[in-house]
C-alpha cells in the first residue's frame, strides 16, 4: 500500500472532517438554538429506529466489497450489490413506514413520529444507488472526491435546514437537514465515477458477499442499538424534552468522535485490507491514529467538561439539566479513543465475528444492566454514566483482542497518548483553579488560554509527528 495515498487519504478526510463539523455540526447547532428542547427529542426518539435501519438497509455489503483485496474478484459482484441493496432498501423502508413509525407513535405516545419516521427514512432508498460509487472510490483511496461529494451535499442541506427554520419549520427542518444529504449527493457521485449496473445477479456473489456482510452488518446494528438505547429508554421513561437536554450533551461529545472515528476509519479500513497479514504495520497504524484522536479530540473533550456551564448556556437557559451528562459524556468519549479504530482493523482483516461478539457482550452484559439502573436512580445523568461504565468494559475487551491478533499492548496505547492526556489534564487544572481563585478572570480569557496552552504543548511535544505529517501533506 503506497504511503502517500495513505496519507493523502487522510488530508482529504481530516478537511472533509473539519468542515464537516463546521457545517453540517454548526448547522445543527445553530438549529437547536432556534427549537426547543421538546423538538430535538422527537429527533432522538426516531433515531434508533433511523439508524438501525440504516445499518440494516446496506447488509454490511460496502464493508464486504470495500475488503476485498484483488480487484478482479471484487469488480464482478458489484451488480448483485447493487440490484439486491436497491430491492432490500425498499423492504426497509416499507417496513419502517407501515410498522416502526405507528409503533414508535404507540411506544412514545408522541402522534408526529408517524410521519417522521418515513420521512427520515426516504435516504434508505437513495443510499443504495450510491452504493457502489463509493465503494469504488473507497477502493482507489480517492477520499478527495468523497470529500467534496460529502460536504457540498452538507452545506446544502444546512443550508435549505437553517431556512426552514427562520421560516418557523420547527422539527422539520432537522428532519430536513438529516435527510437531504444522501439525496443531494447522487449526482455528484455518479459524475465522478462513471460506472453504471449490468442487468445481472448471481447467487454466488450474493453468498460470498453476503458471509461477510451478515457479520459486519449484524455488529453495525449491535453498535447502533448500543449507541441509542439510552435515548430509548429516556424518551419512553421521561419523553420528548428530558431526551432533548440528552441528546445535546450527546451531540457534542459522541456524536463529534463518532463523525472523526468514521473519517478515518473510511480511510483506514481499506488499508488494513491491504497490509491484513502484516501485522507490524497495522500495529503501527492503529498507534499513530490513537496519537492522532487524542491530539485533535482530547482538547475538545476537556474544553467541554471545564466549561461546560457556558457551553450549555450559549444555547439558552432551557437546556441547563444537559450540563453535567455533557461533563460525564465527554469523559466517556475520552475514554473511546484509547481503541477508537479496534473495529477497523477486526473487519480489515477479516474477523468481524470477533467484532459482533465483543459489541453484544457489552451491550447486553454492561450497558443495558447499567443503563436501567442508572436512568431508575439518577436520570439522565444515570444514563450518561452508563455509557462511561460501557466505555471502560469497550477499551478493556477491544485492547485484550488487538494484543491477540496485532500483538499491541494497553502499555503501548497509553504510551501513545500520554503526552496528550498529561498536557490536557495540565490545562483543565489551571482552569479550574483561575476558576476557584480568580472567579473575576472573564471567560473570554479563559477560553483562549486554555487552547493556547493545550495545543502549544502538543505542538512541542508532537513536533516530530507533526513534522512528519506537514511533510507527507505538502
């Protein structure tokens, strides 16, 4: 695998990143300052529904073909893909139409879920017609294009998302926002990729597709569950507005590593394919993405837990119940990094059996356990505490299975990040203590000085990696 492919994989990720959150997350953002937080639970509610089907509607196939390693095999199964996520997407949507959205209705006791649930589920539809674009780019490592394609398809949406609301659209408009992307997105990859479906489809390639895809779907929908069940069990225990203080603290937390992790994991997960039976490389990789994570995530974490009041009062006093689940999220998402690319590399090389036994033992064993007891005693903040306990059991059984099959060690992970993690948490306390014993010292201040000091001390810390970054991007 050509490294500089590699790494401009990753340039064109980390701008799609970067203006990813600057829009399609300040758009949101901007959207939640505009509704209520009864609106933005009636999101939350819809999203596990949303998001299992959409993990359900491509049945693991883009994770299949993306893996495969000789092109020639690969390139012939892409029109079964194609014709069997086309009849599948409309299975799903059907179903998510005529069943989910009245039993969510009936479930929430919230009457609007009914057409919201088909609506946001209309991208089950246009998603598969772009199925293999992707995949194709995927392959080739040409996140470039991906990269535009994502992000002019974000910018309008928001965009049309942000009119809706200044015209008084209500939840709508992130209904709008949410759904629109995949749709405006369509042309743009057929223009950049010119292949177009043959009027076949072999059992064959199904199957051989398919064993691989059942797995990685499967724990793609384990992972979704895991990652929602929290919203509901809030939703149907305290409704709409008590999820929407949730869903805030959740949105600026996992929902931002969630959007990185799936970046990088884009540009990764085609590499370890590649190097599968090295298993020096892929350890080194899995390293420095690690170090990368924590570099650009962790000063964004404890900015969210030392000002974590101001945060929360930007979007209006009425969110104040979000403050300390957003203080234990950001803690929780800390604690993901340390094995944020584990479920890459056990689809990379070919195990995504391990994958979907390591996610259900959790969920079913730690999270859900935790999560009642929590939400029970403590609400919302019991919730977000859950999701830390299940955090801590993640790290501990995904670095016990990298030692097995990459040989990399919790010794190795902790070096990787501990000059980060020592120079934040250096940061965090002297804001902490400026708040104690200078409470007079504005937060205007505080803000700048924080970063200066996170990202001065990693910019000289880092300074080899980063060095050899900047030379590999020029």
């Amino acid at each position: 695998m050509d490294s500089k492919k590699i790494f401009s994989g990753i340039k064109w990720a980390t701008l799609q990143t970067i203006i990813d959150i600057a829009f399609r997350f300040g758009i949101k953002f901007i959207l939640i300052k505009l509704l209520l937080p009864e609106q933005f639970g009636l999101i939350g509610m819809c999203s596990i529904f949303i998001v299992i089907a959409g993990a359900a509607g491509e049945l693991g196939m883009s994770a299949a073909l993306i893996q495969k390693k000789n092109e020639n095999e690969v390139v012939p199964m892409y029109s079964t893909a194609f014709w069997t996520g086309i009849m599948w997407g409309w299975v799903v949507f059907l179903i998510m139409a005529l069943v989910i959205g009245p039993f969510a209705s009936y479930f929430y006791s919230e009457p609007k879920l009914i057409y919201l649930i088909p609506v946001l589920s209309l991208s089950i539809l246009f998603r598969p017609l772009g199925l293999i674009h992707t995949v194709i780019l995927t392959r080739k490592l040409n996140f470039k294009s991906l990269a535009k394609i994502s992000n002019i398809s974000a910018i309008i949406a928001g965009l049309l998302a942000l009119i809706l609301a200044f015209f008084g659209g209500g939840v709508w408009a992130l209904v709008l926002n949410m759904a629109l992307a995949p749709v405006i997105s369509l042309p743009l990859l057929y223009l950049n990729v010119g292949w177009k479906p043959k009027w076949e489809w072999k059992k064959e390639y199904f199957n051989n597709i398919f064993g691989f895809g059942a797995f990685s779907s499967t724990t793609q929908i384990l992972s979704m569950i895991m990652y929602n069940v929290d919203n509901l069990v809030i939703g149907k225990v305290f409704g709409a507005t008590k999820l929407g203080y949730y869903t805030l603290a959740f949105s600026l937390t996992e929902q931002i590593r969630q959007t990185i992790s799936a970046v990088l994991n884009k540009v990764m997960f085609p590499v370890f394919g590649n190097v599968q039976d090295k298993k020096e490389v892929i350890k080194g990789y899995f390293l420095k993405i690690i170090k990368l994570n924590a570099m650009v995530i962790f000063p964004y974490l404890g900015f969210l837990i030392v000002f974590a009041t101001d945060v929360v009062n930007f979007f209006g006093p009425e969110w104040g119940e979000a403050i300390i689940p957003l203080q234990i999220l950001a803690l929780a998402t800390m604690v993901h990094i340390t094995v944020n690319s584990f479920a890459s590399i056990l689809r990379g090389i070919g195990h995504p059996k391990i994958e979907m036994k390591i996610i259900l033992f959790t969920s079913v064993l730690v999270f859900l356990p935790s999560l009642l007891i929590g939400v029970y005693y403590f609400g919302i903040i019991g919730a977000a505490s859950a999701v830390l306990f299940n955090k801590i059991a993640l790290v501990i059984l995904g670095l016990a299975t990298l030692r097995k099959y990459i040989d990399v060690s919790i010794h190795d992970v902790f070096r990787a990040v501990f000059s980060t993690i020592f120079i934040v948490l250096g940061s965090m306390a002297i804001v902490f203590c400026s708040n104690l014993y200078l409470p007079e010292f504005s937060t205007l201040l505080k803000i700048p000085l924080y970063f200066t000091l996170c990202f001065g001390g990693i910019i000289y810390s880092e300074k080899s990696i980063l060095f050899s970054l900047t030379k590999h991007f020029a």
